[in-house]
C-alpha cells in the first residue's frame, strides 16, 4: 500500500535511509521539516505494517515544476516493481498540484535506478560534477507529465547569482552568452556588470540593477537590445524610506537615461506584453524580465529572470537564485515552466505595479 506519509513515520523513514544510503541521508530533522513546514508530498510503502519505502516531491512554489528529492525502497522489497509504483504515486502528486514536469537528480553510476526511470520517460538534460559528499556526479532527469505539443525552447546556458544582489547581470549573461557564444560567463563578468548598471541602492544593503544600466551594459558588448518600461516612473524608489536615497536613484536613472539618449538603443514606455515576449522568443533574441519574486518565494523583492520559451500555456525562463537552504538546486531553476496568467501577474513589481524588460539581439 502507498500512502502519504505521517509524523509517526519518521523513525522507520530514518531507518530507511541507513540501509539504502552511504552518504548524503535525509536526518529525522529533514523528515519532520518536509512533512510540517516544506512545500512538499511523501509518499510511503506499507507491507504487512512496516514501512519498506518511500518517494518524496518537492513543488516550487508558482511554478508548474516538481521535483522527485529523494526515493529509497529497501533491498527485500526491490523485486516486486515497488520503486516503479512509487514514482508513478510521485507523478502522480505532481500533477494533483498541476505540475507537467518531475525532474530529479540521480548518482551517475545508479545504473539499476537509471534504467528505471528511463523505461518511465526520463531524459537526461544535465549533468552535476562531484555533487554528493563523496564527489560523485549527478545526472538530472526530466520528464514531461503532460504530453502535448512541446515547447519551443531557446537554448540558453545556465549561471547562477553568486551574490544576493545580481541577478540582474547573472541574467544578463544567460542571455549574451545564449546570443553569442564567445561570451565567457564568470564573477568577473558578473561583477562588472553590476558595477556598469547599479542603481547605487536598494531598499537595504548593495544596490541592485535597473533596465537602463543594464541595456547600456548590454549595448556596450555589442548587441542590439530594446528596453520597456512604465512611462515617468523610476524603479524601486517606492521601495526606500531615505529621500536621500532616493535621489541618488533618480540622478542615476537620469544620467543612464541621458547616455540612452545618444545612442541606437529603443526605448518604448509601455508594456511588454506576453505576445510580444512570444514574438521576441520566436525571433531568435532573448528577453529578460523584471518579476516580483512574492510569487515565487513570499519576499517582495524585485528580481531579474531570463526567458528561455513558451508553448500555449507556459511561459519558461532561468532563475539565477537557488534557494540552497530550502532544498532547492540548478534543477528546480532551469526553464521554469510558469503558467501564463501566472506569468502576467509576477511580471511587475510593487504597489505602482512597476514593470521592465529588455529584449537582446545577437550582435
């Protein structure tokens, strides 16, 4: 029997992990954390009273995206098809919580494991180096649950914000590097991004980047990039309690915006609307957009994503955050599929509804 799981499984959950694993155990904190506070389903395998197995899913919040974390089933119950019947029970799940897509992580010498959820449709689309404790790669895995007309996807290269405050050029670079693939993605690209487009402050601590510097950042490396924005607003200002601040944000928009002025870089005061992200994708450039981070993580935040594709329901796009302490990897940040209406409310941020987006070219 599969069943979700229950507080009082957990002792018989921690014992499973030390007969099936070496390394890298989910500890009875994990288990408690998942089933009381994680944004999370655990599924459990029951025979004759005594718990042989277990899947665990994670679900990203305001995304279409599962994640299979953890899987175990023990050694006497491997021959009956168990591990195939609790994958389905986690796909299962996901889609309960209108996930279309289970990724999961997987040791790259699990060849039993492997064969397993490739027979279910898993496809490789990644691969980690040295990502358990005891250096061992990781291949990630991904299957689409519901199957319809794939998406039209852009291929664009993964790089995650190594500082809290640039996501902005970690963006950037996403999608410079998808255009052109001479661009040499690294922190010191990272960090002289951020140095070129920063608005100097932001509601507390380093400043972070706004649409102008960062299309300056952009068109100084050689690619054609248009910007829209809400007309007679500057970003983030709503945000800072300090007037003196806030007039350091206005007098650096003002000077990105003089620079603009001068040069072959569109401007348009309205709003980029999801059809015009569509029509972008589908023309070979690269969009990045500023979304409200609430929808995702419950903190309001601006944040910089890139879009990566669409299909007719879902918006994709690369998150440079991973939100390390909450479980979450490289694997729950690629090619997020975002339901479009989702998508539309996330694309804006703070009370004034505030919006911004670039659309880069190739070079």
């Amino acid at each position: 029997m599969i069943r979700p799981a229950t507080l009082g499984d957990i002792p018989q959950l921690v014992e499973i992990e030390k007969v099936c694993f070496d390394s890298d155990r989910l500890s009875r904190r994990n288990f408690r954390y998942m089933l009381t506070k994680g944004h999370a389903d655990t599924l459990v395998a029951e025979q004759d009273g005594r718990l042989v197995g277990y899947a665990m899913v994670l679900f990203h919040r305001g995304t279409s995206l599962a994640r299979l974390y953890s899987i175990a089933v023990t050694q006497e119950a491997r021959q009956g098809g168990l591990g195939r019947r609790l994958v389905a029970a986690a796909e299962d799940a996901a889609l309960a919580h209108d996930c279309i897509y289970m990724r999961l992580e997987i040791r790259v010498d699990n060849k039993a494991s492997l064969r397993l959820f490739e027979s279910m449709g898993y496809q490789q689309f990644g691969r980690y180096m040295q990502y358990y404790d005891d250096l061992s790669d990781a291949v990630r895995l991904e299957k689409r649950l519901v199957q319809n007309i794939p998406p039209n996807m852009t291929s664009v290269p993964y790089y995650q914000q190594t500082l809290d405050f640039t996501c902005g050029p970690a963006a950037l670079m996403m999608a410079m590097k998808a255009l052109d693939d001479h661009t040499e993605m690294s922190r010191h690209l990272e960090l002289r991004l951020w140095r070129e487009s920063t608005t100097i402050y932001m509601t507390s601590g380093h400043g972070g980047c706004g649409p102008y510097g960062l299309a300056l950042a952009a068109h100084h490396r050689g690619f054609r990039v248009e910007i829209y924005v809400k007309e007679g607003e500057t970003l983030f200002v709503d945000s800072v309690r300090s007037e003196e601040k806030k007039e350091v944000i206005r007098l650096v928009d003002e000077d990105f915006l003089e620079e603009i002025g001068h040069l072959p870089v569109k401007l348009s005061y309205h709003r980029l609307t999801l059809v015009g992200i569509i029509e972008a994708l589908d023309s070979g450039a690269v969009p990045v957009i500023l979304i409200s981070s609430y929808r995702i993580y419950k903190e309001k935040f601006p944040h910089w994503v890139v879009v990566t594709g669409h299909d007719d329901r879902y918006i994709y796009f690369h998150d440079p955050y991973i939100d390390e302490e909450k479980g979450k990897t490289v694997t729950d940040c690629v090619n997020m599929p975002i339901l479009h209406k989702e998508f539309e409310r996330m694309a804006q941020y703070g009370k004034s509804g505030q919006r911004a987006a670039l659309i880069l070219y190739p070079p």
